[in-house]
C-alpha cells in the first residue's frame, strides 16, 4: 500500500475542526457534506462502551475516541456541539451576528477543553486574525472575526475547505497561489518550525510542553481560583479541574493548564511549585509539565509506572514429633520442598526448658487450601497444627494503594488477579501495576519501597520496579510489512519485552497497530528502541550516487497508480513524504531491494522522455541574454511543448515527441543566427551574488532580482557554512539597499529579507533542503549556547534547555537521567552544589594549563579561547559572539559606532595592534 494523498489515513483533528498543521498535514483533510444536500448510507457500527475518562472529563482524544462520548444535547442548525473533551463545557450559541460593538459581550466557557474560533472566547478576538497572519486556524483559542465594521454570520453549513482562513500555514500571493510560509522538521529531538530563509522561528525540546499538570491541590480550588493563579505566566489556551475519580472519592483535587506557548508553562512550573497558595493541610501540590501535550512522531516515551509483587498469602502448620533427632531431620527433608505446586519452607523449633514429649517443626509457605490430613503425610508426623492464612489479599491491595499513593498521585492501579483455572499451577507472588502522574514519583517509590517489610504482609517484604515503556502507533499497512522483523526481534530479547496489539476493544482490527516496548532496565529499554526505530524508519530510495530520490511523479494520479501498483507487486509498503521528498520502503529485503529497483528504472523512463540540445558557449551566453524568452516567445503556441533552461549543465531540455524536438531545435538555431537580444533585467541592478547582468532572472519578494543558477548555488552553500563553522544562518537577500543612519548619512547594507521556503525548495534538492534546514538549527542552538546543551551520553545528540539547580530530565533518546543545570548524568545523592565542590578537585591541573597559556571562556557560549596573534578582536567559531579581548565585552557586529572597533579605539585607545 502506499501512503500517498489518494490512501492516507483521515485527519480526526481536522473533522474536529482543530487541526494546525493545514496543509503540511500528512493526514487527509475531507470536507463533511451536509445532511441537508445529501444521504450517504453508511454501516452502524456496534455501540461501544461508554468512555470513563469522558465522564471524569479528561479524556485527550475528543471525537478521535474509539470509546463512546454520549451527548445529550440534540444538535441544531447553526449551533456547535458541545465539547467533546469535557461534557460540562457548554456550546457555543450564535444568537446573533457578531458585530465589534458585541465582541465583548458574548461569552463562552473560560476554563474548557477548547474554545470555538468562531464566536467570542474568554481572552477577546484574534489580533493575528485581523492582521491576517493567525497560522492557526481552527485551533486558535482566540475568536476569528473576518470583518469587525460588518456582520458575521454563521457559516456551520459550509463545507470546510470553503473558509480559507482558517486552514493556516499558508498565504495567499499575489498570483492567488497558495504557499507555505513555515514548515516543521524534528532535529535532535526538538520540533523546530522555520521560517523564510529558514530562519528559526521557534525551538520546543523533548522536555517541554505548554500543558501544566497539577495534582494534590487544595480541597477548595476553584476554576475561577485556577484561571487566576496560572494567568500570571502567561495567555491561557485552557484551564480545567479534573473531576475526582468515583473510585476514590477522598482523593485531592487536579487540574490541566494550557499555555499558548511551552515557555509560560515551563515558567509556571518553576513558580507554582514553590507557592504557597498550593500548600495546605496534608501536603503541597506537586506541579508538572504534561510531556504528552508535546508529543510529535510515532513514539511516546513514559517512564511512570510500576511493578509491585509480593508472596501470595499462604497457611502456616506446625509438625509434632516424639523425638527432637526425628524432628530435626524432618524439617532438614522438609525445607525447600514443594508442596501442592508451592515452595515449603521448614525450620526446627528450640524446645522450652520443660518440653519433654512433642517436638514441632514450622512449615511456611503452605497453600490456602491444604488439608490437616494431607499435610500430616506430607510431613510423616504423630500429628499436625494448621494457624490461619498470612492476610487477606483485599485489605493487602487497599493497604498497599494507599502506601504508594503517599508518593505522589496515581493515575491508575491494577490488580492483576491470580488465575483460578482448574489445572493451573499457582503463582508464589502477586503481582500488581500502578501509574504515576509523576515520574519523578514512580521513580522516589520504587526507590524507598522495594524490598521494604510492610506490617499488613505479616511483615512480608513487596518488590517495586521501575517500569519504562516507549509505544508506537502504526498505519497497519506498515505494520503487516514489518511485522516478520518485529517479531524476529521480539524473539531474541532477554531482559525487555515487545508486543503489539492488532484489534480494538471489540476484536476488529484496528487502524492503527499499537507497539509497546518496556522493561525496567533503561540502558537496555534504549538500546531495543534504536534497533526497533531503525526497523520503522525503513529504508529511503537512494540513487546510484547516494543522493536521496524524489519522484515528482509520485504527486500525479498516474505515479499514485504506479506506486499501488508496485507495492502490491513487490509486498512492500511505500510512504511518500512530501514534506521531506523522500520515499520510504518497507517490507521484506528482497521486496524492498525490488521496489528500489523499479523507481529507479521509472525514474531513467521519465529522463529518457527528456531530450537534450547541448549549447556552446556562444549560443549559451545567448541564451542567459534574453535568447531563452525569445525562444519561449516563438514557441508559446505549442501546448504539448515543455522546455526547461539547464543553466548548470549549459544545455536545453525538452519534454515532448520528436516533433517537438525538431521545433526546439529549429528555433534554437533561429535564435542562434538572430539580432543579438536584449537582457532580459528590468532594470540596471545586477546580479546580487555575481554582480554580472541577470541571465534568467528569479525575483525575490522584496523586489531584488537573482540569477536562478547564482540563487541556487548560494543557497547550497550554506548547508556547508553554518552550524559549526560560521557564516549566515539563514539564507536573506544579498542585495545592497541605502539605509539611512542615525547621524542622517547614507550606508549601503544588505536587504536581509529571508528567501521564501517555497523558492528554497524549488532550487534545492531534497538533500540539500535538509541539510540546510539542519545547518540552520545548528548554528541557532550553538549561538545560544548557554540555553541549548546535548545530551551527557557519550553517542547521544539529544538537545535540552538548560534548567534550574537540582532539576533531573529523563532523555527519551537514551533513557539517561540528565542533571538540567550542571550538564552531567544525574548525581543521586548529591545536590548540584556538592557536586560542583567535588568535581572542582578533578580540574586544578586543567585550570593551571588554562592560566599559564591565557586560555579565557567566550563570554557567549563558555568556549575556551587562546590568542594567538592579530588585534584584540576575537570571534568565537562557534557563538559566533565578536569580543574586545581586554575587556572581554561582547558586540553583535564589527564596524557600525556600536561595534567592536569603535569600542576598542574609544575604550582602549586602539585595536591592539
């Protein structure tokens, strides 16, 4: 099967009417047609079962729910739904039009799940909206109102796709086309959205969300209280109390918050864990960030659950003898034997100074339902004393809930029943599954309670393991590719265990295939994640020459033909990304080595309907000279005529048969024998990057015209000049404009506009893209290196943010636990400020060596720097930070009054030289 836009699964956020991504969405975007223009008969699914976390009102997946979300509320032309994250939300009514005197007045629920776009909301309209730049859409938590001096009507009735502006992502030029204007990639396990030059627009860590999870707090919390408290730290997307489970009625209240952006929820983190609005009687709210409200990609990390077991309840018997040399080489036999299917252990018992006749022997371990008579042949005594069962396993359960709940809140606890089919062998231990909503806390429990003796066991130990668990969901068509490696895989684990789930809650297949990972070891947990990711990840089609192949023609109803066509012919599934051009192959080696194979030879096919005419270089500086649009000009009658200017190669392409060809080349040799022609530029401005005169010219949206193939090399240049070594980060106009200082003289001084993605991509490979787009992201993190910093582990290129002291991350890439302020594994044991005393030791002789060669920190990035000569003026290669080396100040340029030369001559009087 082939993930193409024909066969892609449907987008449930965009049915719900809150998809962001618009159209760099890899799921299909399907317009709902209205009741009232047509039926469309469809199969009424069994009813499913009623969804509790609905009824709690928590429940994250709304519409998208494979468990059933009643409503009540009969639904109304004009009127939305109510919510379907949270049943006490009310819907959203438009009475009337909405006009900017009524924009205050309308209301809506201040503290739900989601707010409608449409009508008011709590914070007041969109101001991004109204400027025409909101790039959320339908998700935006702000109302959308198109046009507040005329009225707004209700547009529930139309189709989607026909309100253009709330799909996002997307402008509409000057042209009427519609083109991206960011685009997304995960680097080093951060989101990173880019903008034109693919500039960094904005940065979100593994270890950040914009969701706030609160638990514990005090019994009198209010949704008004709530909203108050988490407003401070920033705009509020929602704010909700999560209902007290029925299950434990006694337990304290908890709440989720929703930021607009992942830096007021990591601010609030920091704030309200120390504040004492949140601290009451029993104990002081723990504060958190959701890491599953920043979820991205197909795998889900969580380290909050645990495994607790314990010995089953057993009998205790006591063995008479007459003799204490009997009863001691009984309970020598006794010890360690096995009876009814469990272990028995037997001890002597020291007789009292008076005992002269019967002598016993303490079996423990014996199961409930052993009989007087059968233990007394077991044991070959005179007679036999049976006491009373350890515990009972229902105060044990209830006793246990509650000594782990005294670590933090639970968000589940499972019981796992013994079995009790006939014939089957009892199990010694129970066993037990508790979540956390905390890792943190799983992780505190784990620690303090494994091998603890608890006084409702009869003293009898528990064992509490950490659990870690990373889950995938996969389309199933990739699934039933994979599934032979998965499970060869699966079979040769020792210490982790995989599985997945093929069907729903009622048996049908499902969708999407669950694969879950987990084990309580983490270095191992992270070594099968890499070997299960490199499965899933497949294998990209590559040319001969190792560059990444993009079939254009995949985009075409005929290349989707032959891509179903292939697939099923080669048992393989293929996964186009168009956002990346890249085409994934999975399946079988043979299949996959057969599928790559046959892309190849379409791709040779398509090239072979491509015939060449070679240019000299006469007729080659013609043709950048005005001679290529005269020869569109001669030829713009023939529609089945495609020609294409190679600037590179010095060459034509034609697309078409070969009377098409001999028309190219005919008025290729017109051209050739013709007046010379004009340039083609429209005005006297060259080339910004060859200063020569335009030769098929690319004009930029700030009015600067390039030539395409001086464009294109420019902008593959910098996937080589940033990230580590310096240069631009981004790619902007070259130009020379006049700008006018503040002394009221005149500088020329470079546009500095981005380049828009769309032109990027069209000029770039899909290889060169990327490898720009990462160049990019590298250069902004190592500029910001006090903020960003990679992961301890040696072969691990995970970044995070740098935090405050004694806060500990868990790296979803190598499972590490990662002190976020000193930059090394976690030290248990030891706060961040013993540890730097400690490890200061370690470095004296490093510190001498740095002192007697005048090695010195970038005040940037606290890279070591040495001069070895030349002025005072340094720059750090890798912050790019430009220092006055006597003071050690840092400057964003060199030559403007504020920079680094002027400081050094008004300051220092000279550059050192």
């Amino acid at each position: 099967m082939v993930f193409s836009e024909a066969r892609i699964p449907e987008c449930t956020y965009y049915a719900q009417g809150r998809c962001a991504k618009g159209e760099n969405c890899r799921f299909a975007h399907i317009a709902r047609i209205s009741s009232k223009t047509a039926t469309v008969p469809m199969a009424i699914p069994p009813k499913p079962s009623i969804c509790e976390f609905y009824e709690r009102g928590i429940c994250r997946f709304g519409d998208g729910c494979k468990l059933g979300h009643p409503n009540p509320a009969a639904t109304l032309p004009g009127v939305a739904p109510p919510s379907t994250l949270s049943p006490a939300a009310p819907a959203f009514i438009p009475s009337a039009p909405v006009t900017k005197s009524s924009i205050a007045h309308v209301s809506s629920p201040t503290y739900s799940s989601r707010t409608s776009n449409v009508g008011g909301g709590a914070f007041g309209p969109c101001k991004f909206f109204v400027q025409g730049r909101c790039n959320k859409g339908i998700a935006c938590p702000f109302p959308h109102v198109a046009d507040v001096h005329e009225p707004v009507h209700p547009t529930t009735n139309l189709p989607l796709q026909s309100r253009p502006e709330e799909t996002g992502a997307a402008v509409v030029g000057d042209h009427g086309s519609t083109e991206p204007t960011t685009t997304t990639r995960t680097k080093l396990g951060c989101t990173v959205v880019y903008g034109a030059g693919a500039a960094v627009q904005s940065v979100t860590t593994a270890f950040e969300s914009p969701c706030v999870l609160m638990h514990s707090l005090p019994p009198s919390m209010t949704p008004a209280a709530l909203i108050t408290i988490a407003e401070r730290f920033g705009e509020l997307k929602s704010a909700a109390l999560i209902p007290r489970s029925p299950q434990d009625p006694h337990a304290l209240p908890s709440a989720r918050i929703e930021y607009l952006a992942p830096a007021d929820a990591s601010r609030a983190v920091q704030a309200l864990a120390q504040d004492p609005a949140l601290k009451h009687a029993r104990t002081r709210a723990s504060v958190r960030l959701d890491l599953r409200g920043a979820e991205s990609g197909t795998a889900t990390l969580r380290s909050t659950k645990v495994k607790i077991s314990w010995f089953a309840p057993s009998l205790t018997a006591w063995a008479h003898y007459g003799a204490i040399s009997i009863a001691k080489l009984e309970a020598a036999r006794l010890d360690g034997t096995t009876f009814s299917g469990r272990a028995v252990r037997a001890s002597f018992q020291t007789p009292s100074w008076n005992q002269r006749t019967s002598f016993s022997v303490e079996l423990k371990g014996l199961p409930l339902d052993a009989q007087r008579a059968a233990v007394k042949r077991f044991c070959r005594a005179d007679s036999v004393a049976m006491g009373e069962r350890s515990f009972v396993v229902a105060d044990a359960v209830k006793a246990l809930r509650a000594v782990l709940a005294r670590h933090g809140a639970l968000e589940a606890f499972d019981f796992v029943p013994p079995s009790d089919h006939a014939g089957t062998k009892p199990r010694p231990k129970l066993v037990a599954f508790a979540q956390f909503a905390d890792a943190d806390a799983a992780s505190r429990a784990a620690a303090t309670l494994h091998g603890a003796r608890q006084p409702f066991l009869r003293n009898g130990p528990v064992f509490v393991e950490l659990i870690h668990s990373v889950k995938y969901m996969l389309p199933r068509a990739q699934f039933a590719a994979l599934r032979a490696d998965i499970d060869a895989l699966r079979d040769a684990l020792e210490t982790c265990k995989l599985r997945y789930h093929e069907t729903d809650e009622h048996g049908a297949p499902a969708e999407r295939v669950c694969v879950r990972a987990y084990g309580p070891d983490a270095k191992a947990l992270a070594r099968l994640k890499k070997e299960l990711e490199d499965i899933l990840r497949g294998d990209v089609v590559r040319g001969d020459d190792g560059q990444i192949m993009w079939l254009e023609y995949s985009a075409t109803a005929g290349g989707r033909e032959f891509l179903d066509a292939l697939a099923a012919d080669a048992q393989v599934y293929i996964r186009c990304d168009d956002r990346t051009r890249t085409i994934h192959l999975f399946g079988t080696q043979h299949g996959r080595r057969n599928a790559r194979t046959r892309i190849l030879e379409k791709t040779q096919a398509l090239a072979a309907e491509e015939h060449i005419i070679d240019l000299d270089d006469v007729l080659f500086r013609r043709m950048l000279h005005g001679g290529f649009r005269e020869l569109q000009d001669s030829l713009s009658a023939g529609e089945n005529l495609k020609m294409f200017f190679d600037v590179v190669r010095k060459r034509i392409v034609v697309e078409g048969d070969a009377a098409n060809v001999r028309t190219a080349r005919a008025a290729v040799a017109k051209v050739h024998t013709g007046e010379p022609a004009q340039r083609l530029s429209t005005d006297d401005a060259p080339c910004p990057v060859c200063f020569c005169d335009v030769s098929d010219p690319l004009a930029l949206p700030c009015g600067h015209t390039y030539c395409r193939a001086c464009l294109q090399h420019y902008l593959a240049s910098l996937a080589h000049t940033t990230g580590g070594g310096g240069g631009s980060s981004t790619a902007t106009c070259l130009a020379s404009v006049p700008r006018v200082r503040d002394d009221g003289t005149t500088k020329e001084s470079a546009c500095g506009l981005g380049v828009p993605l769309p032109i990027i991509r069209t000029l770039l490979s899909p290889g060169q893209e990327e490898r720009m787009l990462e160049a990019a992201f590298l250069a902004h993190i190592h500029s910001r290196a006090q903020e960003f910093k990679y992961c301890p582990t040696a072969d691990c290129a995970t970044v995070y943010r740098a935090g405050v002291a004694d806060s500990v991350l868990r790296c979803p890439t190598c499972l590490a636990r990662i002190c976020a302020f000193c930059h090394v594994e976690a030290h248990e044991g030891l706060g961040c400020a013993e540890y730097k005393d400690q490890a200061a030791g370690g470095d004296a002789s490093f510190q001498r060596w740095r002192e007697a060669h005048d090695v010195r920190p970038c005040p940037g990035c606290g890279t070591g720097l040495e001069k070895s000569g030349g002025c005072n003026h340094m720059c750090c290669t890798r912050c790019r930070a430009h220092i006055c080396w006597v003071c050690m100040k840092v400057f964003n340029d060199t030559d403007s009054g504020g920079g680094v030369y002027a400081h050094m001559r008004r300051e220092h009087g000279g550059i050192g030289i």
